[in-house]
C-alpha cells in the first residue's frame, strides 16, 4: 500500500508501529511536535510509541519511512528504548493540543471571526527536505443545542491560540484523550497520565468519573497517588476512596498525615468507611493489613449455580473468583462463624443444584490478621494458592489476601513509576 505524505495527527493514534521486515514494534500514542514563541510554522519531532511492553518512548519522525492507513512502518527496529519524558519546547498534539481554543482570521471563512473554535485535528504534511511540518488545522464551532457543530479545516497561518503560553492556559478539554482512553486497561492509562504535562493530567483526573479514577489511581505509585487524591477537593476525595477497594483506599490513607486521613474517613459514607477504619487497626505488612473485606461469602444454603453467578461478576478480580468463602451468617465481614471454601474448580465439576455446605474444603488452614508478609509468601507457595482466608480468634472470616496484594508489598514501594525491572525485596 502506498505511503502517503500529508496525514491527520490524531488518526495516528493506535496505529501499529512495524519495523523494516514487518515485525510489529507497539502502537502511536501521540505526535510531538515543536511551537516556537515566534510565529514559525510547527515542525513535527517525532511519535510517542507505547512498546508491547507498556513502555512509551520517543521515534525521531526521520525514522519513519511511510505512513499507512493502518500502520506506520520505521527504517530500523534499532530504537531508543529510554521511556519518554517530554522537553522543554515540546508539544503533545493529543495531550496538549486537541480540544484547544482558538480563533481563525481566513478570508473564506468569515463567519467564523472573532468567534472561540476548537481544535479537533492537525494536518501534517512532509516536505522535500523530509520534515514534517503542521500545515493545517481542523477546527470546529462550539455545538448549539439541537445542531450538530461543523468542522472546517484552515491554513496554520490564519489560527492564533496555538502558542506555548495559549497551550498552558487552564480550561482546555480533553475529550480526545479520554476517547483514547475509553478501551485502555487502568494500568494502560495510568501509565499514559503518568507522562503528561501536569496542566493536563489534573485536567484528565477531574474529567475522570469517580469510578474510573478510582481504578486507575490503584495502579499509580504511592506518591503519585497521594499527589492526585491532594489535588481534588475534600469531597471529591472523599467520593473516589468510596470507590476504591477497601484495601487500597487504607493503604492511601495510612501514607497520609493523619489528621487528613481522619478528615477523609469523615466525609465517607460509614457503610464503605468502617471496613477502611477495620483495615487501619493493622501493620500494612501483615494478612490483617494486605486483606481485602471484600471477598465472595456465601452462606451454607447457596447453590453452586448461585455461587458460579456470583464469581462471574466483571468486577471482581480473577484472583478473588478463585475461591469463595462460606460461613454462618451474618455474610457480611467480618461473618458469622467460618466453616471453610469452595474452589472455583470444585464449583464447575458439580451439579447445579448441589449446595456449597456439601462440597467446603475445611482442611485448608486459614491467616491470621498479625501473619507476617513473609509467613504469607510461604503459605501461598505452600498451598498454590491465588487467594486465602484470614479469620479471626473467634472464628470469623474477616477478609482475604490475594497474590497481588502480596506481590504490590515485595515490590519497592515506586515499582509502578520505576525505571527498568523491578526487583523483589527477599528480605525475610
């Protein structure tokens, strides 16, 4: 398929990335693209390409050697594999760009003066010397009630707005990187926020839903995560640790002054704030501290068609529909008394009418809430477990731990923003 010379920036975006013999290198995540204080036309850098490892990186634009509708093809597969940090001078075309305001002065489009457009797209075009520069700009009108906004594509010359100081005014949207966002795992996006300009990622997490957030903030490193939930207000804080998992929301808490923390717990719903509180009683080192209070319960009388329903929810962790926990009730934790679990295998090879009572394992020993984290790697390798119960004293299920809640706890604590492979701490 023929290359082409002149493309729109923003349908570069997951692209697949090939090298010469057609080995597929990752995908495009975004253009970097140059805009000088004077009035210079912009010249395209170079791509931010994520690497099927998750790694974005820089591709000089001058080790591309065709464009294509459906891949973009680099002279060599001998590429920096240093991750991205963006420079000074630098532009981000989806990350910063796209969704600007702008004005358009054009002749043949004099309806459009004096009016705030927004823009939706560059074109960029290669140039003999083989640059690429920014020629033209699709912008579109501010949609009215009822009508569909149009799209106009102007020469670079006739649009103000697009300057280092207009790129870092507030207000900007950023509708185009959530679109991207929409199909990403939460590790996938936090991994991209992570590398935006601080301007626009505090825009991206306030244009975030409460859930979604949640989600990804999990996957953030600990001050990154503490940077965030400082940058939202009480109440919005407040409404995000709700959505979080109760684990993850008290080792947020636990890295914070107290008094914050106590502020946050304050504002929370008690339904979702008491297991949190729970949580905090505990060394973040041991079962009591590493567990979740939310794992699959069910009492004696459940059916296993019940209990596969149960495990089949999209929200729960593989981890966790490994294994339920049965108990007297009250199922709520911390239960009624624990009588053992059910694996998920055992569930699939019965009837679906049997009830769990007749087929709970009573034989796997369950943690205690003071259980070291290295008592805990033992158990799990002991076991060839995913999942465990921890129970009280008196007999109560008050939890579970789940491998990577364990694996989160070997790790340094800034594994997630690291640089390089991460090394375990074997330390006993």
């Amino acid at each position: 398929m023929a290359s082409v010379n002149r493309v729109y920036a923003a349908r570069l975006a997951g692209l697949v990335v090939l090298g010469p013999d057609g080995e597929s290198l990752g995908r495009v995540r975004d253009v970097v693209i140059s805009i000088s204080i004077v009035r210079q036309q912009p010249r395209v850098l170079g791509l931010v390409v994520e690497l099927l490892t998750r790694r974005r990186i820089f591709v000089p634009i001058l080790r591309v050697t065709a464009i294509e509708p459906h891949a973009v093809t680099l002279t060599t597969a001998n590429v920096s594999l240093r991750r991205f940090v963006q420079r000074p001078g630098e532009v981000l075309v989806l990350g910063q760009v796209l969704d600007t305001r702008v004005q358009v002065n054009d002749p043949e489009y004099e309806q459009l003066a004096g009016i705030d457009l927004t823009v939706v797209d560059l074109a960029i075009e290669q140039i003999r010397s083989r640059d690429w520069l920014v020629t033209r700009v699709a912008v579109r009108s501010q949609r009215r009630l009822g009508r569909r906004s149009n799209v106009y594509v102007v020469d670079w010359q006739n649009v103000s707005g697009l300057t280092p100081s207009g790129l870092a005014m507030p207000g900007q949207g950023v509708a185009q990187l959530l679109h991207q966002f929409e199909d990403q795992r939460p590790i996938e996006v936090a991994n991209a926020i992570r590398e935006l300009p601080r301007k626009r990622r505090n825009e991206v997490v306030t244009a975030l839903d409460d859930e979604r957030l949640a989600d990804i903030l999990q996957e953030l490193s600990e001050d990154e995560q503490i940077d965030v939930l400082q940058s939202l207000d009480t109440e919005r804080a407040a409404d995000v640790l709700e959505a979080m998992d109760p684990d993850d929301a008290a080792d947020l808490l636990g890295v914070l002054n107290p008094t914050e923390a106590e502020v946050l717990l304050a504002r929370m719903d008690p339904e979702d704030s008491d297991p949190v509180r729970r949580l905090l009683q505990h060394s973040p080192d041991t079962a009591g501290g590493l567990m979740t209070s939310n794992p699959v319960v069910l009492a004696p009388d459940t059916t296993v068609a019940e209990a596969l329903a149960r495990v089949r929810d999209a929200d729960l962790s593989p981890a966790l529909a490994s294994l339920v926990f049965v108990v007297r009730p009250p199922t709520a934790t911390p239960t009624g008394r624990y009588l053992g679990c059910v694996h998920l295998q055992r569930l699939l090879r019965e009837p679906p009418a049997a009830l769990v009572s007749g087929i709970v394992d009573a034989d796997l020993p369950s943690l205690e809430p003071d259980m070291s984290l290295a008592a805990l790697t033992r158990y799990f390798a002991g076991y060839n477990l995913v999942c465990g119960p921890v129970v009280d004293e008196e007999g109560h299920l008050l939890g579970a731990v789940t491998v990577d809640d364990i694996l989160d706890h070997l790790l340094p604590h800034d594994w997630r923003a690291s640089e390089g492979e991460p090394e375990l701490d074997t330390a006993p």
